[in-house]
C-alpha cells in the first residue's frame, strides 16, 4: 500500500515528466532541506531553450493557479469526549 507522501511524489513525478515531454526541457523540483519555505512555496529548475522553458512555467503557473484552496482546522477536545468521537 502506498502512502499518502509517496504517492504525492508519484504524482508529482509524473506531472513533471509530462510537462518535460511536451515542452522539451529538463524540470528539477529543489528539495535542498526536504521541506518548504515558510510560505509553502517550492523552487523549481526549468532547463532548455528560451521559448521552451517559458512554455513549461506557463503550464506549471496554470497548473497552481487550478488548484484546490486546502483548509485546515484545528480543534481541541477533552479526553473525556474522544471515545464518542472516534467510535470507542
């Protein structure tokens, strides 16, 4: 069974080798300390001629532009209650 975090890197690989075959460049997502800026951001390499390397950040742009807003929410229960929570 995959995990969630290897299945992102799948996805991700694959999305990159999409866009590497359809623009004719060379993609590199740094991961210089395994994680991501404060902000959430990644820095990407493109690599490969002026007008092929603009059509990849193109299609990478629309690509963050189209995703999904992830909301997360925390919220803090008493002990006493997290058996009727999880079904115990």
């Amino acid at each position: 069974m995959l995990k969630k975090r290897n299945l992102k890197n799948i996805q991700l690989l694959v999305f990159q080798l999409k866009i590497q075959k359809s623009t004719g460049t060379h993609i590199n997502f740094k991961d210089d300390n395994r994680t991501q800026d404060k902000d959430g951001t990644r820095t990407i390499v493109i690599r490969g001629l002026a007008e092929s390397a603009q059509k990849a950040e193109i299609i990478i742009r629309q690509f963050v532009a189209n995703m999904p807003v992830v909301l997360t929410e925390v919220m803090f229960v008493h002990s006493s209650a997290l058996g009727r929570i999880i079904g115990n």
